[in-house]
C-alpha cells in the first residue's frame, strides 16, 4: 500500500543541542492534532532529524493581541489573525540524526526524503547538531518507523514488535538480542498493566528464542491463564498455553496449582539445609530478627554446617546454655533466633530435608532450552517470596559462573550457557539500598551480562531500587507513573531525560509506555501491543484460530444436555 505524500507542518525558528527545537507551525496546520509523544522528522541539508514531540504551545505576534482579544463571535477577525497573529508551537526533542551512507545529502526539496532509502542505505546516529533555521518538519512515516525501528521479519535480528506510535499503525520493534543481554526494567503504578506487558516481552523471547526464562510468579499470572482486569471477568492465556512445548510450571503450592486446572506442575521443595544467613539478612524485617540474632546464626553456621537450622530448632535451653558458654554466643539471641525461625514451618514448601534436589531440578530444565515459571499460589506473601527466590537464583547463578568460567577457558562453543534472563516482582523489596549486598539479585544487576545471567525486574516503586543498579537497567518499559520520585528514577543515567518527563507524565493509564534504552535505538511511546486470540495465533505454537471458544464450548454443552447426552 503506497503511502500518502507528506506536507510539511512548520518551520524550525529556534532551538539549541541541549534544550531543543522550536517550531513554528503553518497557518494551515491545527495545534489540536499536535501530541506530546507524537514523532516528527526535521529535513535538514545534510541530515534528517527523528525527532519526539515534548511540548506544545500557543504564541502570538503582539502583545496588544492578548490585551483585547477577538470576540468569540467574531470567526472572520479569529480566521484572519491564525497562521499570522497567532500560531502554535511545538517542542522537539531530536533523538537520531538520519544520514544517507553515501556521499550524497538528502535533497532540500525532496518530499520523500527518508522514504526512498533503506535501512542499510542510512546510519543512524547519535545527535550531535542541529538542522539549520526554516527547515522544513513532516509527520514521521511508516517507512522512517521501518528505518528506524527496523520491522519484526527482519532475517538478521531478533525483533519483536511490542505495539504501535501513538495515532499510527505501524509496529514498533524491540531489539531482542540487545535486551537480553543486560538487565532491564518494567515500571508502572498500580493497574496499568504491568503484567501484560511483561507476558508480552517473555512471550516474544520465547517465541524469538533469544534466551531461556526463569519466572518467579508471585500472583500465579504467567505459568497459566490469568484474569483480564476490566467490569466483566474474562481471562488471557499463560505462557505454558501458549508454548506447551517449551514452559514447565513449578509450583510451590500445588494444591492451588490444581484448584486452577494447571496440568503436568511440578512440585518444588526446599530444605532447611538450602537456607544460608544471607537468606536470613533478606527477610530480616519479616521475621523480626536483630543484628545480633544474625551474628549468632553465622557462629552456628560455622559450627553445625549446613544442618544448622534443624540443630538450632531441635536444641533445648540447655543445650543453648552449654552452646553459649563454649563458643561465645548469645543465649538470648539464639533464643531469639530460634522462637522467630518457627515461622517459616508455616511455609508448605520448606522441608526439613528433600528426597531429592527440587532447585537442580531446575536447571536441568534451563540447560535443556526449557522455560521455567515458579508458581507461589497462596505462598505469595513477602517472606515467602523473597526468601524462595533469592534461595533458588542464588544456586542457579553459582551453576552458571561455573559454566561460563568453563567456557571462557576451553572457547568451545558447546560449553556456552544459554543466555538466561530472571523474572522478579516486587523488585525494590531485593534491590533497595539496604539490602541490594545481601541479594544474588544485586550481585547480577550488577555484573551486567559476565555471566550470561541477567534480570526482568518488574515494580511499581522504581525509587526503591538502589541508583547504582537502576544506572545497570538496560532496558526501561514504564507505563504511567505519578510520583515525582519514582519519575526521577526512571531516568537515572538518561541524557535528555528533562525533556522526557512531560511526555512519560501525559501518558495514558492503560495500554501505553515509554520504552528507552539498550534494545530500542531512540525513547518511544507506544500504545501497547493487545494480548488477545490474535496474539494468540501469531505467536503461539498452538492453533488458536480453530481453538473453539468458551461461548461456543457452552453452547455446545447445553445441546448435548438437551439431547440428554
């Protein structure tokens, strides 16, 4: 389909590399169809400039204009005035500079400058000037997206479309391969459909294959079908629905796990020998326990071992007495410690000791090239959740340095771990500042991709992520957000970010983002991507278009009671 020729939109008045463009638009051009997060390309001599709209505004030519205005009634002095005596402005922040890979520059007066170029026929390249005074702004077409952004069907990278610009239907594609490989972020104020947009993500990895998921599922919202929020309850599809063949579901719940109709879980145990201090450190407000309760645990850890938690639970105060008196301890805090540690027998899924290694289990599966949802169903709570997670990735990751320390040393590709990418909730409850030491979360934010290991941190608070690890955030996916805090967080270690603000702040409560950073080649607003039966069918392995649905399904059923099959 051809596209319509474009028309230019206004002219480029004023503007400086650090605090961007003014433009002046043309008389015949409404400043009502001019958007925050709209995209304009600025035709320069040499270069184009994509740029993303920051602002806009209402000028006028004299100030006796604003002092005796036109009379509503008056449409023929308001007609005569528009375009000359009053104009709209907008502010654009230029974010690539488009240059023709040949010794040629764009013609001036070329009406579809970008259009008749490829993308190998174009660089683009960070901004480092500006076009000069009057050159023409046009609407960005759906070829520059193609140039800019690339296109899902791209034979040479993994690109994912993740959703569309803002009153435009053109996809808007992520770089799959650059995204895995550092760790990134989903961020969002309660209800704007966080999870979606992360079912999204994890369903375009799995389907690209750009690496292997480890999801910990506190609200059981990925592994298997979940409800779509809205006034009447319907659900969407899990992962393992969608790829049955490639996700397996663990779960720490299983009576939940069955109540839901998951099929084929597996159930996950940890034992109290799997427990370290460190552990103990994460959830220390949970339980309640002292800084001196935590130095007396390490002395009985360096006492007992790995058995160190059954021993302490099975001793008598005497014992602690005698215990104390040899090895320099606290009776009171080990007392402490061991009326708080009782609490976590009300967790189904510690054991005294397993039958076997639920947690090696789980790699077996990674290392197969299987993606692996851990399910918590009613063991969500905080101390549930942090203490599993930070138990099963701290032994994944010691497994995967291992591995890469092999690989780096025999080079032989058949010894590369697969590129594996941790899903975590609630993540400022493992990153703050307190605690992000303690966390094997903290250890691989930090480490970027040494290790093939990276994380998918999800939150509604990115202001309680330690500012060193939010600067390690490859990849940022924010949906609204309101609190001024959590905004600045956002754009920790982002040029430009002043300019970003208003436009993350005017975005829509549902079904639009800002995506910036690593993987994306310039900031975008997006109307996301709808996770529906025509997602379903894209990118599923399974047939969802000859699917029956539940209102036939019904239907059928109540003609067979009929028949009094």
């Amino acid at each position: 389909m051809m596209e319509q020729p474009s028309f230019p939109l206004g002219s480029v008045i004023q503007g400086s590399l650090s605090k961007g463009l003014d433009v002046r638009l043309h008389s015949d051009v409404s400043v009502e169809d001019m958007r925050v997060g709209k995209f304009l390309v600025v035709r320069g001599a040499r270069s184009h400039f994509f740029c993303l709209l920051t602002d806009v505004s209402l000028g006028t030519s004299s100030q006796r204009i604003l002092a005796d205005p036109p009379a509503p009634s008056n449409t023929f002095l308001q007609d005569v005035l528009a375009g000359t005596g009053t104009y709209g402005t907008v502010e654009l922040a230029p974010m690539l500079m488009l240059t023709p890979s040949r010794d040629k520059p764009f013609e001036r007066d070329d009406q579809s400058a970008i259009a008749v170029q490829s993308s190998e026929e174009v660089e683009l390249l960070p901004v480092k000037t500006v076009p000069s005074h009057f050159s023409q702004v046009y609407e960005a077409s759906q070829r520059d997206f193609r140039v800019v952004f690339g296109w899902e069907d791209d034979p040479h990278r993994r690109n994912f479309s993740m959703g569309q610009p803002i009153d435009m239907d053109v996809p808007i594609c992520i770089d799959l391969d650059r995204f895995v490989e550092r760790s990134n972020g989903i961020f969002g104020k309660s209800g704007t459909g966080k999870s979606f947009l992360t079912r999204l993500l994890l369903s375009g990895v799995i389907r690209k294959r750009a690496a292997v998921n480890l999801i910990f599922d506190m609200h059981s919202e990925y592994g298997w079908e979940a409800a779509r929020e809205g006034k009447q309850f319907s659900t969407v599809k899990g992962l393992r629905q969608l790829f049955p063949g490639q996700v397996q579901i663990y779960t720490l719940d299983p009576e939940s796990t069955q109540r839901r109709g998951v099929r084929d879980a597996q159930e996950l145990y940890i034992g109290y020998d799997q427990i370290e201090v460190e552990e103990l450190t994460l959830v220390r407000n949970e339980l309640n326990l002292s800084e001196a309760s935590l130095e007396n645990a390490i002395i009985l850890r360096n006492e007992f071992g790995k058995s160190w938690i059954n021993r302490l639970l099975t001793m008598s105060n005497e014992e602690i007495q005698e215990f104390c008196e040899v090895k320099m301890g606290s009776k009171s805090s080990i007392m402490a410690l061991q009326r708080k540690l009782t609490r976590l027998d009300d967790l189904k899924y510690i054991r005294n000791a397993c039958p076997q290694d639920y947690v090696k289990q789980i790699l077996h599966s990674l290392e197969a090239g299987k993606h692996v949802v851990v399910e918590f169903g009613s063991q969500s709570n905080m101390l549930s959740y942090m203490l599993a997670t930070n138990i099963i990735a701290r032994r994944i990751h010691a497994s995967y340095v291992r591995k890469s320390e092999k690989f780096l040393q025999t080079k032989n590709p058949s010894d590369r771990p697969l590129q594996l990418m941790i899903t975590i909730e609630e993540a400022h409850r493992f990153l703050d500042p307190a605690t992000v030491r303690q966390t094997i979360f903290g250890t691989i934010a930090r480490e970027m991709r040494k290790y093939f290991v990276t994380l998918l941190v999800v939150d509604q608070r990115p202001s309680g992520i330690d500012n060193e690890v939010m600067s390690q955030v490859g990849t940022r996916i924010t949906a609204l957000l309101n609190d001024e805090k959590d905004i600045d967080a956002i754009f920790t270690g982002v040029s430009g970010g002043q300019n970003l603000r208003s436009v993350l702040s005017k975005l829509d409560s549902k079904q639009q983002a800002l995506v910036l950073g690593h993987a994306v080649p310039m900031p975008v607003v997006i109307r996301t991507r709808s996770y529906d039966h025509a997602f379903y069918a894209e990118i599923g392995e399974t047939d969802w278009e000859e699917e029956p649905t539940e209102t036939v399904l019904v239907a059928a059923q109540h003609a067979r009671d009929d028949l009094g099959l």
